[in-house]
C-alpha cells in the first residue's frame, strides 16, 4: 500500500445542509483541494459523496477520510455500518477510515482488528485514529496490524499537541488538525492579527500556514471565499520570528464535553 499522501483539507464538520455541503466540496475540489473530512457523526456522508461525484477532480486524486461514530465501535456495528458509509459516500472504498473518539462502545482488543479487516477487504487503504492520549495511542500501535496513517485531534496556534506532534514524527503518522482556528477564537487573538497584518493576509491564513509549517494537516471548515482563501496558507512562509511568536502564544482554555474527551489534554 502506497503511503498516504496528506495536504490541507476540508474539514465538513457542521455542513448540514446536504445541497451546501455538496455545494462547498465541488468548490473546494475545483479550488484544490484533495482531501475532504467527513464522519458518521456528521451525518452528512451522502452530501460530501454527491460532491465528490459531481466534481470534475478525478476520484482516486482526492483523499476521502470517515470516521466510525463512537457508538459504533462494537466488532459487528463497525463491519456494517463502514458498508453504510461507503453506500452514503457512493464510493467502493475510502483512504482513510478512522476511530473516531477512544470511548462508548470502544474496546481496544475488539475494536481495532475490525480495522485491519476492513482494510484487508479493501474497504479503506488507511487506518486512522482520532482523539486519542497518547496512551491510547501507544496501545492501538501495538494491537493494529495496519500501521496507523494518520491521528486526527483539536489543534491550532493556542493548543499546539506538542507531545502528540511529537510521537506523530517518532512513530511516521500523520498529525490531522481539526479545529485549526480554535472555533472562530483564533480570528479574534491580537498577536495572530499583527503577524496577519506584517504579512498583508488574514488572520485564518496565518493559524493555518504555522500548521503546515509544523507539520500539521490543517482541516478548516469553511464555506465560500474562506474555502479558497484558506488555501493559500499552503504558499505562506511566515517568518521565523513570527513563528516563534505564535509557538510562544499562550495556551487557551478548552471547553470539552467530560464524557468525550479527557482523552486529548
């Protein structure tokens, strides 16, 4: 298996009107973009496939990721309803099919060999994982046969996941940033804003360039302009000092549901 090729994507989290959604991934794809994010949890599976399909962009050109709800973890509900995710999507197979979140019906030693088989099957090229300490993350390493792709977690300049960017070299995975702008905050952050103005962009173009440049994939969410302005964080080499400026920035509060996510601190 080829290793996967990761770039900044469209996260799709939140775009629940099925003809915006399918709306934004043509655009997306046409600005550039080859890599959109979806999940069971979104429940807009079949918006992003209807994009995909009505996009010009050749499928095997876009990497496809999806992620089995929490509550779908038990071995036969991950074997079904991947099927029923690939059925929404249109697709045969996806790149990349995550653990969404390590709890509900999670059982490490149950859970994980389902992964291996789907990808066995040729349901998904690549194994992911999403939200996990890096406990967690060691233990699946060694229960997987799939080597793990790519971990998918909540990062952005005021929660930088110094440690999980840290294993994610070690161990020659992906690091997948949602949340890239700290949910509309980082627009708002004063330093983020002087670094935009030295640098004639925005705020948005600025959080997402210190991403790539620290080896993160960045999946904003965002709806039209925003879809190909962010792109242009690609092309944006910030200056040193003004990347250091943004490592040395303040770590924020984050708010998380208890029953979720003790699990990315």
């Amino acid at each position: 298996m080829p290793p996967l090729d990761l770039s900044i994507g469209l996260g799709t989290s939140g775009l629940d009107d099925p003809e915006t959604c399918t709306d934004t991934i043509v655009a997306a794809l046409d600005a550039g973009y080859r890599h959109v994010d979806t999940a069971q949890m979104y429940d807009n599976e079949a918006a992003v496939g209807a994009g995909i399909a009505e996009s010009d962009v050749d499928r095997d050109d876009v990497v496809v990721a999806t992620k089995v709800h929490p509550e779908n973890l038990a071995p036969e509900d991950v074997r079904e309803t991947a099927r029923a995710s690939l059925d929404r999507l249109g697709l045969d197979r996806v790149d990349l099919l995550y653990v969404h979140w390590p709890i509900r019906a999670y059982d490490p030693a149950e859970t994980l060999p389902v992964f291996d088989d789907l990808r066995d099957a040729g349901l998904t090229d690549h194994v992911g994982v999403s939200n996990f300490t890096p406990e967690l993350l060691r233990e699946a390493r060694e229960i997987l046969d799939a080597p793990i792709a790519a971990h998918q977690v909540e990062c952005h300049p005021r929660f930088r996941q110094s440690e999980l960017r840290e294993l994610a070299a070690e161990f020659d995975h992906h690091l997948v940033g949602y949340s890239p702008l700290g949910r509309g905050a980082i627009l708002d952050d004063p330093e983020i804003a002087a670094i935009a103005e030295r640098n004639d962009t925005s705020p948005a173009v600025v959080a997402l360039a210190w991403a790539v440049d620290r080896g993160i994939v960045p999946i904003p969410k965002a709806r039209g302009d925003h879809v190909r302005e962010n792109l242009r964080a690609v092309d944006l080499d910030l200056p040193a000092s003004d990347l250091d400026a943004i490592d040395a920035l303040d770590p924020g509060e984050r708010e998380i549901d208890p029953d979720d996510a003790a699990w990315n601190r």
